[in-house]
C-alpha cells in the first residue's frame, strides 16, 4: 500500500483506478482471500454500524453511570419535531453518532473505526448518507475500503490510539476516515479524498483525550457527534475545490508530534481536561471506590 498522498494521487491517475482499489489489491494478497470474500466481510462490518446507529434513535440507553443516558433519543426528536439550526439531515447524523457511542457504553456490539472511542463516525456518516443518497451496497463497500486506506496512512506515520496521541487520534483519525469514504461515495477524486481527510485533522489538531473516570462516554459522545459533522463539512470543502497545500501524510505527522507534546493527563488517563474538573473527579472517585481524597 502506497503511503504518500503525491504516490497514491499519481498511481490512480496513471491506472484510471482509486484509492479502493489500491486497498482491495492489497488487502487481497496480505489475507490471500477473494475481492467476493473481502467485500462480504466489510457488509458484515456495515451491518453492524447500521446496528449500532439506529439502536438508541428512539429507545433510552440505561449505562451505569448514565452521563450519556438519552442523547440519541432526545436529538433525534429534535431532529424531526424542531427546526434544527443545521438541519434535519445534520442532526440525524449527530443522533446516530451518539447511539452508537450508547450502544458502547451499554457494552452493545460496536465496530471499532478505528477505535471504541471513536466508534460513532463512521456509522454515522455512512447511515446518514445511505439514506439520503440512495448509496447501493457496491458504493458502500467502496467507501469503507477508502477509509481503510486513509486508515493506514495514519497508522504508517502516527496512531490511533487517545493514550499516545489525544483525542485527535481517535475522533479526528475517525472524522478523516469518513471524509475520504464520502468523498469517494459523492464521485470525488482520490485528490479531493486525502483532501477531506487533511482538512478534518486540521479542524481537530491538538484535541486532547479526557474521559471521565477514564470511561469513553463523556465528553467522548459530544466528539463523535461533531466528528460526523467534521467529516460533512470538509468532504464539502474538498468537492467544492478547496485545496490542502500540506500533503496528508505530513498532517498525519504532525498530529503525532502534537501528540507527543501532550502532557500525560491529557491522553486517556482521566486526570486533565474534562475528566480534572471537579464534577469530573467525584465521579473517578466513585468509579474507583476511592476514599478520603
């Protein structure tokens, strides 16, 4: 797999193919399965995020410390009933971000893209655009498969993980996977995909990771929700025209150098951010079962 934003633009251009492509053919000799084999696999992933986004829409989560009890249920209301400021079709896609994120922390089933923290996105983004484009599956599966792709250049060059790399590792490495995959589903060029996906980090450079208590719920939900809209509005900017003069491999390093400039309370630990707040703490400590702090 190519991992140069100028190697992957050229070799498309020069085989009329796409970032999917490359993906599949790679995937392809590395599991030494079928492209009928591998694209069966990824509806099984898909079905399962169409699961876990629809999940909450109108059923109440019940978690054990309830911080994200409701959230789906009650934007999805609001989404049909109100006149959301950024419309219905935006709201939705909030709601399902957040079922999924209940669906997490009620121990549901989830697909993890790339991480549980971040687990919201991708489904959002997909169900969301499923229905309002009419995507078949092929599209779908086409989408995923570019996700994957963007998916492995962060891997090359940084990480995925809220405990090296903060919050934009997670939600933001999630929010560029699902631009690229929409751009791709919207007829966009692999140019205009690593596009998206430059801009969505860029929008998130330096978001630390403070969860409370060190469970991914709170303040994580909220970063799933605008982590779909994230994705939304700089797949627009790339198929509008708008162009990232950093290449996307060089945005995925230095969203690790910020990483690693991170003090540790603010990387997964639950000690800074959100999760150092007052509120925050009594809640570690309950969590915890700590006593006379």
């Amino acid at each position: 797999m190519l991992n140069k934003a100028e190697e992957i633009i050229e070799y498309c251009e020069k085989n009329d193919c796409h970032i999917y492509d490359l993906v599949l053919d790679y995937e392809m000799k590395v599991l030494k399965k079928s492209e009928e084999e591998i694209r069966s696999y990824i509806d099984e992933i898909i079905s399962i995020m169409e699961g876990s986004a629809t999940r909450y829409l109108e059923d109440q989560t019940e978690t054990q410390y309830k911080m994200i009890d409701g959230f789906s249920k009650l934007t999805y209301a609001y989404a049909q009933n109100k006149e959301p400021i950024m419309g219905e079709f935006a709201t939705k896609a909030m709601a399902m971000a957040f079922s999924t994120s209940e669906v997490n922390g009620s121990m549901g089933k989830i697909a993890a893209a790339p991480t549980a923290g971040s687990s919201g996105i991708m489904p959002a983004m997909l169900v969301s655009a499923k229905e309002r484009y009419n995507f078949d599956q092929r599209t779908l599966q086409n989408g995923f498969l570019t996700s994957v792709g963007i998916g492995q250049v962060i891997g090359k060059y940084a990480t995925f993980a809220g405990a090296e790399g903060g919050c934009q590792a997670e939600c933001g490495s999630a929010s560029a996977m699902a631009a690229s995959a929409l751009t791709e589903m919207l007829g966009g060029t692999p140019e205009q995909a690593l596009t998206a996906a430059s801009i969505t980090l860029i929008n998130v450079m330096g978001l630390v990771c403070d969860p409370i208590a060190g469970l991914v719920q709170y303040p994580c939900t909220f970063r799933n929700a605008s982590g779909v809209i994230n994705a939304f509005i700089s797949t627009d900017l790339a198929l509008a025209g708008v162009k990232s003069i950093v290449p996307f491999e060089e945005v995925v390093q230095a969203m690790k150098e910020v990483g690693d400039k991170m003090d540790v309370s603010l990387r997964e630990t639950g000690l800074g951010g959100i999760a150092g707040t007052k509120t925050g703490q009594c809640i570690r400590k309950n969590f915890l079962n700590i006593k006379g702090e």
